[in-house]
C-alpha cells in the first residue's frame, strides 16, 4: 500500500478499527444499568398497578372493547403495536416478521390475559434481574438482550407516560448490546481469569454510540433553533431581491433563544418545575447567558468532542448542565442517562486511573517514521484479547 493511502485510511483506521481499552465500555455499562434499573424500580414499579391491568390509566381495551387472538380485531393497543410493527411481550408476538406467522397470537392462548391480569409482575421480576445482571456483568451479552427486549415491552404497552429520558435509554441498551460490554469490571471478565495487561476491543460499537450523544445534543439544539433558520431565510431571500428587510429582522430578534428568554420562559412554567420562579428568581441577564450558552453547548457538542483540548472539559460543563436542569425542571431520569454516555469519551487509561488511583502508565510514543509502522493489513484485529501495547 502506498504511503499516500496509508495517509488517507490511517484516521479511518483509528477511529473504527484500531482497538482501545475496555475500560469506557464498562463504565457506560455500569452507569446505564444503574440508571435504568433505578427508573424501572422508582417510576415504573410502583405505577405498574396504576396503569396497567383491565382498570389501569392505559388499558389495552378502551371500554366496549374486547380481546380478541387477531391482533387487528383486538383493542387499539393491539392495533397500534400492528400497525406500527412494535415489539412488545406484554401483547404476544405482533409485529414481529415470521414470529407473528409461526407463533400467532392463537397460540398463545390465555398468555396475554394472563399478562394483563397481573402476570405482568413476572416479567417485571425478569426485567429488575437482567438489569442487575447488566450492572455486574453476569452473562452480559444475555442479559443485556433480556433487559433490552423488556425495556421495549414495556415501553411499548405503556406509550403515554413516556419521555425523551425513556428514548435514550433503550438506545443505550440497543448499543450495549453491540459492544463486548463485560470485558472488564464483570463478573464475566473475573469468571474468565485474570490476564495480564488491559482488555483490547476493536472500536467500531464505542464510536457508534459516541456518534449517536452527539446527534442527540447537536439535533436537539437545532430544534431549538427551528424558527431561526425560517427567519434568516426570510432575511437573505429579502436582501437578495432587495425587498424589506425588517420583519425578518424583527421576527429573528423575537425568537426565544436567539434573544435569550427561553430559560426565563421555562423556568416560569410551574408544571415543569420542581421550585416555582418566585423562590429563587434568576435575573433576566443570567437567563440569556443560560439560554445562548445551551445552545452553544448542544450545537457545539459534537466539534468539541473532536477537539482533546477541550473534551473533557465540555464533559465537565455537561454534567454541571445536566445537574442543574435535574434539580430545577421534571425531565424524569434524562439527566442522569445522559451522563451515563459520558466514560465513552474519556480514555481507559483515565478511567482506570480513577477507580484504581494508580499511577498512569507512561505515554507509547507515536513512530514519527512510516516505515517503522506495520502495513494496516498485517495489524491484528482481535477483539476481547489482553494486550499490553496499542497495535501500531
């Protein structure tokens, strides 16, 4: 391979393939089965008698309906989950290709009623312990695919007193599932025998995941700023033709977030909040400052996490930022999942230094040279394997 090639796949290289250490994997492993289980435990648990069952808030049969083995002459739950091809246990198996012809609801026979009847507290006992599973990486890989298959169910059965924070879980279920989650800090990495140096995975489901946070804050933020880019289009177009100018201008300045009230606005909205505005008035300069810099930092989120200068310390701003939206505003468990993303970011080498407090292990000095890299070919690939040195 020629050295301009090897120029020009080295940084794909590297951020897909090269193998890093475990230790983000763990830690997002870790903080997410934490924060899920302590959601399934705090919100859905104690409801479970509210909302489901033939008297629940969120019946599957509105009144006049019936249960019925065909999902599309059954009650509007089960015409959704038809309809819309979602996955849920709680309601037999619709919208599952092949599953919902091999195994229709027929024959199933009374399992649904049976669910819906109170059975549902035994799949709520499966669901807490493959979630504490996850958390102490006992047959990780199994029990993460339980946790994740239940999260849908439920998620799916009970869709009306769902939130943003619901959403990001099941998607850090969805990747755990794609990384080799218990190869260190695990019962199953204990289980398998000491090695020596630190466990080496290949890249490419820790940048997935890394991609997925940043299109979450840099998406969010552009949402934010949706009425903005009508206005400024509104703007250009008028400049362009030599039309007026000024409801452009005026309509942008009445923007929330470009003229920095929309932290005042929600901080006085009394059903969001968990302290009304009169106990603690912020003054309106500070409100603008909070406003522009959420937008900054949601926008901004995804460079600056390609930039090591300042990585880590927008992950600190980030867990102050989520911190304070947590104590203020009723946003559920999104804080806390949020953060739980962040050990992807950081380093093994950093993490291992803070749970252990031991001496961080000399930098491998970079091969100024080309010649005295391996072709990227001969670079071995293996995931799982103890090594002590970074390939190439």
């Amino acid at each position: 391979m020629s050295a301009f090639f090897r120029w020009l796949l080295r940084p794909l290289w590297r951020f897909w393939i090269e193998p890093i250490r475990a230790e983000p994997v763990a830690g997002f492993r870790i903080l997410a089965g934490l924060v899920i289980l302590w959601s399934v435990t705090a919100s859905l648990g104690p409801r479970m008698l509210v909302d489901l069952g033939p008297d629940g808030l969120t019946p599957a049969t509105a009144e006049g309906e019936e249960y019925h083995p065909d999902p599309t002459k059954s009650g509007s739950v089960d015409r959704w989950l038809h309809k819309s091809g979602k996955f849920c246990i709680l309601r037999g198996f619709i919208g599952i290709p092949l599953f919902d012809i091999w195994l229709p609801r027929a024959w199933l026979g009374d399992f649904v009623p049976w669910v819906e009847a109170g059975g549902y507290w035994w799949l709520f006992g499966i669901y807490v312990a493959s979630l504490v599973c996850v958390v102490l990486g006992l047959f990780t890989r199994i029990s993460t695919f339980v946790a994740f298959l239940l999260t849908i169910s439920f998620q799916a059965r009970l869709s009306w007193v769902l939130n943003g924070g619901d959403a990001v879980m099941r998607d850090a279920l969805f990747y755990m599932l794609l990384m080799p989650a218990g190869a260190t800090w695990s019962i199953d990495a204990w289980l398998r025998g000491k090695k020596t140096g630190p466990t080496m995975i290949e890249a490419w489901s820790v940048r997935l995941a890394m991609i997925q946070i940043c299109c979450i804050y840099f998406f969010t933020g552009l949402i934010k700023l949706g009425g903005t880019f009508a206005h400024l289009g509104a703007y250009f177009t008028a400049l362009w033709f030599g039309g007026d100018t000024g409801p452009a201008i005026t309509a942008l300045l009445n923007e929330d977030w470009i003229n920095g009230q929309a932290v005042y606005w929600v901080l006085n909205d009394n059903a969001l909040n968990r302290v009304p505005y009169y106990w603690l008035p912020i003054p309106m300069k500070v409100c603008r400052l909070l406003s522009w810099g959420t937008i900054l930092f949601e926008v901004g989120f995804p460079l600056f996490m390609l930039l090591r200068s300042v990585r880590t310390w927008t992950l600190v701003v980030g867990v102050f930022f989520h911190l304070g939206i947590w104590f203020h505003t009723e946003v559920g468990f999104f804080s806390p999942i949020m953060m739980a993303w962040y050990p992807l970011f950081l380093s093994g080498e950093s993490l291992a230094w803070l749970v252990t407090r031991r001496k961080k292990p000399a930098p491998v000095m970079e091969a100024n040279d080309e010649s005295d890299r391996p072709p990227l070919e001969q670079v071995p690939a293996q995931t799982g394997i103890a090594i002590g040195e970074r390939p190439g």
